[in-house]
C-alpha cells in the first residue's frame, strides 16, 4: 500500500500535462470525448460518442491530514485502496459511496455522486467536497474549493461537478473531508408496517438515538446504530426494550447486511424487472396505490429513496413519482433486450427553466460540448 501512496509526482505531471494537452487539442477540432475511470459506472449514463479519455492511470494520494480529517487523492486511485489507507487510520468515508465493481475509482464515485446508507444521517457525497482540481472543456486547468474546511468560503464548483458524470470537467483530484470511524455498529430489525415506518424512523431520531442508516424490505425495519461504545450499546438496549414493549420482537441483525444493501447483493436485487431508483420526500405514505402486484420495492434513507422493480412504464413511473414531489431514475433496465427501454432517458426529464440553467453552466464550462455529451440529457 505505501508505495501505492507514494506515486511519483513526475510521472503524474506528466500525465497530468498529456490529459491537459489531449482536452485543449479536442477543444481546437471539436473532438467529441468519452471520460471515464475504469468504467464501473458506465451502467448509468447513456454512451457518449468521441475518443476515450481515461483517468484510470492517475493515481496515488496527493495529501493526507488525519488530524485534520481530510485527504486530496487523484482520481484514478482505486476506491478499496482509499477505504484500506482510512480504515488503517480510523477513519472513513462518510457517505458510504457504493462501488459495484472492485476497480471503482475515487473519480468515478464523485462523478457520479452516489451515497449510501447513511446519506439523509451524515450527507450527500456532494456536502463532503471540499475541492477539486479539474480540466474544462476548453483545456485549462482549473481548481476550486480547499484542501482543508477553514479554506472553504461559499459556493463553488466543486459542488457542481460532484455528479456530473464528466461533464462539465475531466477531474483529476479530489479534496474530501472525512469522519472518525464509529467505535460501534450495531443493527437491530423488527416487523413493522410500512405505513408505520418514516413515522417511526422519525421518532426514534427525535429521541437522540444515534441512526446512521434505516430502510424497510418485506415487512421489516432496519435500523443501525453507531457511535461511541457506551452510547451505541445502552440506545441498542433502549430501542430493544421499547420496541419489545410494542411487541414488535426485535432482533439483532448482522452490520454486513448494510454493505450488501449499498452494494446491491441483497436477494432483492435478483429481480429481472428494470430497476428504477426514486427519491421521494421521507414521509411519502401514498405511494403505493401506484404500485401493481408484480412490482417490488425495498425503501431506503428512512423513507427517501425507494428501489423499484417494475414493468410499467417509464412515462407513468415518472409521472407518478413527480406527483409525489420527487422523481426517478432509471437506475438499471437499458441494457436489457428491449427497444423500448434502450430509449428511455435515466433521469428524470428537466423543466424548460432547468435545462436552460444546465445548459448556461454547460456552455461555460464545455464551450463546444466535447466532454461526456449526452451522457445524462442529449441538450447538454
């Protein structure tokens, strides 16, 4: 692992310098280009034309301050590297970014901007940016943010390119503030109904209970805990008594549960529906008048996101999702053997004012629309 660490910085300026040179001579032609790490995320954009960038090969951490909580990496380096060097320090990522393959790479997670469990608990992988260094359209190189939370005042890109997917830049580092690794997990599952559950996931929170992830799949609720020793161990003991009380009959469930939540291993994740990932607002309780008997459903976040298998259609799903003040992507169903699905857009169709916003900080950035285009909308 440290002479993963100590990449030569030679040998990164000089990739660096390459990228910077292949972007500017795009720039000149109007070469279309396709950025991307090593590919493990490519599920959920559409294929982009033009000559293949990769970000794979620039690799290594540039600068780490576990006193501080933050580290600058490039963007190539391997996603399991970054977690094996925080792991090593007592520290983690705290939006818990799933990976879906074992080469995902920091840049890769960023561009597409996931979070996992713990993401209505901690934040968005977008809150946890503190920078980036990135090349734009037109070839410059350009940085935003800090290395460290003193340095940040305002808003700034970094925010925006946070799940761009490559289109408004080519990154190349990241700056990222991190949190200590919890003294203690600990999860607990109980039956419950689902029109129960966001109520239910809410009082507890209001309680002070230390809740780092909770989701709803067949008629069980699934709460984690984590925190320091004494206080994960006597709120385990407090929820346990209160729900027995109840007489919800809780048990202790296995921590891993949530990593093969994140990771989509679960059972549930075997279906051969397309999958489509909705973000709803927490306490959405009518939902499922909209839902047919062949579809399923595991709820997320305390009741924010809900993984969907359905065959109805992409119109409808998006409809009725957009009815509830929220919206859906489709997060796994184009590569199936479908014309119909191999032209449903994955995100959810802007309004008129939105695109014109997308499109005015695209122009800015990709003057000629050479990076990524049509990755998520065909206008950007």
């Amino acid at each position: 692992m440290s002479s993963y660490i100590q990449t030569s910085h030679i040998h990164n300026n000089d990739l660096t310098d390459q990228l910077v040179s292949q972007v500017q001579s795009a720039y000149q032609n109007r070469q279309a280009l396709a950025i991307q790490g090593n590919g493990s995320k490519l599920f959920l954009i559409h294929q982009v034309p033009g000559q293949r960038l990769s970000t794979a090969s620039h690799q290594g951490i540039v600068n780490y301050l576990p006193s501080e909580l933050t580290i600058t990496v490039r963007s190539g380096t391997l996603l399991s590297d970054l977690k094996e060097v925080l792991t090593e320090n007592g520290q983690m990522l705290a939006f818990e970014p799933p990976q879906f393959s074992a080469n995902a790479t920091i840049g890769g997670t960023i561009a597409a901007g996931l979070s996992g469990p713990s993401r209505p608990f901690t934040g968005s992988a977008r809150d946890f940016v503190l920078g980036c260094k990135i090349i734009n359209g037109r070839g410059e190189l350009l940085q935003f943010g800090g290395e460290v939370m003193k340095n940040v005042a305002g808003y700034d890109l970094s925010r925006l390119v946070t799940g761009s997917y490559g289109s408004l830049g080519l990154i190349l580092e990241v700056s990222l503030k991190l949190l200590p690794l919890p003294s203690r997990e600990q999860s607990i599952s109980f039956p419950l109904q689902l029109n129960q559950f966001a109520h239910q996931v809410q009082r507890l929170l209001l309680s002070g209970y230390p809740i780092t992830a909770a989701c709803y799949l067949d008629g069980q609720a699934y709460i984690r805990l984590a925190g320091s020793e004494k206080g994960v161990a006597s709120s385990y003991q407090e929820i346990s008594q209160l729900l027995s009380k109840q007489k919800f009959q809780p048990q202790e469930i296995n921590n891993l549960f949530w990593s093969e939540l994140n990771e989509q291993q679960l059972s549930f994740f075997d279906q051969t529906q397309p999958l489509w990932r909705l973000s709803l607002p927490g306490k959405t309780e009518n939902f499922e008048r909209y839902i047919s008997a062949e579809d399923k459903q595991l709820i997320d976040w305390g009741g924010a996101l809900r993984w969907f298998y359905s065959n109805q259609s992409a119109d409808k799903i998006r409809s009725d999702a957009q009815s509830l003040g929220g919206h859906a992507q489709l997060f796994r169903g184009n590569e199936m053997d479908s014309d119909e699905l191999k032209n449903v857009p994955k995100q959810q169709p802007l309004t008129p004012a939105i695109m014109k916003i997308h499109q005015q900080i695209k122009r800015a950035m990709d003057p000629h629309l050479i990076l990524n285009h049509g990755c998520l909308y065909p206008e950007l």
